[in-house]
C-alpha cells in the first residue's frame, strides 16, 4: 500500500455544498486507507517572493489515504458525493511518499 494525497479545491460560496457534507463526511468515514482528512482553515497564500495571492480559491480540503494505486483511489473518490454532486473544482491526487516524521520513524505507524 502506499499513501495518496487527494486535494480538493471547493467554490468559494460553500453554502449549497455544505447540504451535502454529511453525506460526505459519512463517505469519508466508511473508506477503508483513511488516514486523515479536512477542510483547511483561514491561512496565508504566498508566491515565493512573498507576496499574498488570491489565485486560489480560499476553500480547500486534504486527504490522506493509503491504496494499492492511483487508479483505485481516483476511482475510489469518483464516488464521493461533493465530487458526484459538482462541488469540486479541482481535484489532484498525488501519491505521496514523505520521507520525515513519524509514518517513516516508526514503521508500526507507517500505512504505506
């Protein structure tokens, strides 16, 4: 198994996906490789100069999953409902192999 991050970027008037979110939540909460997942909170957007951008909607959420592929965890997600509904905008999956912290420190808390 490896370990996949899935971004999500939602319109910036959330209120009519907000509807959807228990179900969503529920989704989430039933998908076996869940690691972690939530909506970000008020940050700072930057350019590498410094410089505050406004390029990227401010509602995004991260998830963290383990999965044997990207193709099983991409069609895995196809059934999300924000995503069957039309509430995400963009949507990248990455797989994601970090090479710090506790997942790597301690193999017992490694998924992947």
């Amino acid at each position: 198994m490896a370990i996949y991050a899935v971004h999500y970027t939602y319109p910036d008037d959330a209120t009519e996906m907000l509807t959807v979110r228990p179900e969503h939540r529920e989704w989430l909460s039933g998908l076996p490789g869940l690691l972690v997942a939530g909506m970000y909170q008020e940050g700072l957007d930057e350019v590498s100069e410094g410089e505050p951008t406004d390029q990227e909607p401010a509602n995004a959420g991260l998830i963290v999953v383990s999965g044997d592929s990207i193709e099983d965890v991409t069609a895995t997600f196809d059934q999300d409902p924000y995503w069957l509904g039309g509430y995400i905008l963009r949507r990248v999956v990455r797989r994601w192999d970090p090479p710090l912290g506790p997942w790597v420190a301690d193999p017992t808390n490694s998924p992947g």
